[in-house]
C-alpha cells in the first residue's frame, strides 16, 4: 500500500509513541483496515526524511503487523525535518541523506526494500520482508 501521509513517523508521535495529530487521524482511518486485510507494508511521503518502523500495530511492534516505511528524502527546497523523538517501533532513520528507494517483488511471499543515498547510491538501509499470510504452498525465493 501507498499514501501520502504516514500514520507512523517520529514527526508525529506522542511521548508513548502512539501516532498524533495528521498521523493520528490518518492511523484511526486506515490502521483498522490495513490489519484486517493484511497488509505487510506501507509507504508514505510528506515527512521530509527517512523513517523504516518495525511491524507495529497501536504503537507497539507487533508480529504479522504492517511495517511502515516513510521515504520523504528525495530533497526540496525546505530541506530535511529534524527529527528528534523516538519510538520503540523505530528501526531505521535518516535526516540527513537525500535519497531514493528501490522495491523488489520476488513472489507472493517475499519482497525487498532498500534505501540508497542520492549522492553516491551507496545502500543506507534495507529489509527483506516475507508475507506471513501468503498460501503455504508458494516457495519463496532468496
């Protein structure tokens, strides 16, 4: 899935790390029925900066929950948000690489997502993700 808006960001956290403000609303809009349909990763711009959560669901890293990934990095103007709070979901931060992302879909069950520098399109962070609710009888491919 893809959006804007991120429900999960350091940019709009609370002190317990639940979301606030837009990503409040955005979350109490959308978390709900990205659970239930289950999906395994979201993607959302907006926050100037990068941000890879752990697979969270209200706040708390949570087992088959979407990971949400915010890769607002590609630069303007306005420059980089500075980031300062932190969240027990997050894993992967970057305020101060532009950057781009590169997506690669293996099969049903797993996929790759890395984070590269725009300066030298060295790897800044990257994951590989397995889809838990994928049919049992599809092989995954490494």
């Amino acid at each position: 899935m893809a959006g804007h808006r991120p429900l999960y960001s350091t940019a709009c956290v609370d002190a317990s790390g639940l979301p606030s403000g837009q990503c409040a609303k955005t979350a109490a809009a959308f978390e709900a029925l990205f659970n239930k349909y289950q999906v395994n990763v979201y993607f959302a711009g907006h926050v100037h900066a990068y941000e890879r959560s752990a697979p969270v669901q209200q706040g708390v890293p949570t087992a088959n929950a979407p990971v949400y990934i915010v890769h607002g990095a590609a630069g303007n103007v306005e420059g980089h948000q500075h980031l300062t709070a932190a969240a027990k979901w997050l894993v992967a931060r970057d305020i101060t690489n532009y950057g781009f992302g590169r997506l690669t879909v293996f099969n049903s069950t797993m996929l790759h997502w890395g984070a590269y520098t725009a300066t030298d399109g060295s790897l800044a962070d990257e994951v590989y993700l397995t889809n838990p609710f994928a049919p049992k009888d599809t092989l995954a491919v490494a």
